[in-house]
C-alpha cells in the first residue's frame, strides 16, 4: 500500500480558491491613441498536485482559469488559463499561459512573503531562452507580444495584480496593462 502525503504548495498555497474583483483597468492599444476598458472578473486556482521531471526536479503546481468581462457590455474579453508552478529546490516559481489570440508565455521570477504579504513577480522576453513567448505567425506580424511581466500580492484575503505586456503594434512599441484588486470568495 502506497503512504499518502500532503502536497507543499509553498507560496502558491496563497492563490488556491476563487477570487474576484470588480475595480479593474485595461489601457490597450488602438491605431490612433489607446482605449481604457474598466472590467470585472473571476480567476479560479486548483490544486493540480505535483509532479517530478526527468527524476530530479519537483514542481507543485495550480491550474488556473481567468475570465474578465467588459463593464461597459458585459462581454468576456479575456479568457486565460494556465498554471503557476514552484521548483522548491530551486526557489523559483513558473507561470505558463495561453490566450485564445494564438500567444503563449512561460514567464519564471519570484515569491517573496514578509510581514503577511506574498508577492510573486514573474517575466518573459521574446527570444529568451528560459523564459520566452510564442506566438502566431499572424500575431508576430500584426501584434507582436516582446515583454510580459506580471506581479501579484497577497495579504489579509486580497489580491492586487498589475501585469503588463510589451506589444509592436500599429507601427509602434506600446505597454498594454491590466491591474485589478480582487477578492477570495
């Protein structure tokens, strides 16, 4: 019989269960300026257990699920999901995702907790070697994704996040960022 034993989610136990928030911002771009969305939404973290690659390094990971709608017309304009992985050994935490416009990040960083407070910071660059982006051939011609970063604190049962995502898009550089404050449910 095989011993059962609790998975150490480490830092990423912060996330796990539901939360939602209603105050967040979208500046995107658009040909002539940028466009600001207010949006609410729901992201949802699971336990996905852990796994060991290649019988040397250990990963924890959740699965995750991030829908944000528009205030203004109610329509989900960004649907999201992933995970965010912990290498304990290695004191690095992973976050993979995909987005329904053909992109997929795998950004690597951080977990930091003092005084109560989690922050998990994560990055990825185009042509990284570690911690790259992937994108269609049609989004590498007309919307190219070159940066993502993310950041994301957690105390007393809140949740901020701020994430921005360097585009090549209507013939100049643009930041396009997303910050919210959610609560766990």
């Amino acid at each position: 019989m095989s011993e059962i034993t609790e998975v150490n989610y480490g830092p990423l136990k912060k996330l796990i269960g539901v939360w939602k928030g209603s105050k967040g911002m979208d500046i995107s771009p658009e040909p002539d300026g940028t466009e600001e969305n207010p949006y609410y939404e729901t992201i949802t973290f699971y336990e996905a257990g852990d796994l060991t690659n290649a019988e040397s390094q250990k990963l924890v990971m959740l699965r995750y699920h991030q829908v944000v709608t528009r205030k203004s017309d109610d329509t989900v304009f960004h649907d999201e999901t992933g995970y965010w992985m912990w290498d304990e050994a290695n004191d690095i935490v992973i976050h993979s995702l995909a987005i329904p416009r053909a992109v997929c990040v795998l950004a690597g960083g951080t977990a930091t907790t003092s005084n109560g407070q989690t922050i998990f910071e994560v990055e990825a660059n185009v042509g990284d070697l570690n911690w790259g982006i992937l994108q269609s051939p049609f989004m590498e011609k007309n919307a190219k994704t070159t940066k993502f970063s993310h950041k994301i604190s957690i105390a007393n049962g809140k949740m901020s996040y701020s994430e921005t995502t360097t585009l090549e898009i209507y013939g100049k550089v643009f930041e396009h960022t997303d910050a919210n404050e959610l609560t766990r449910q």
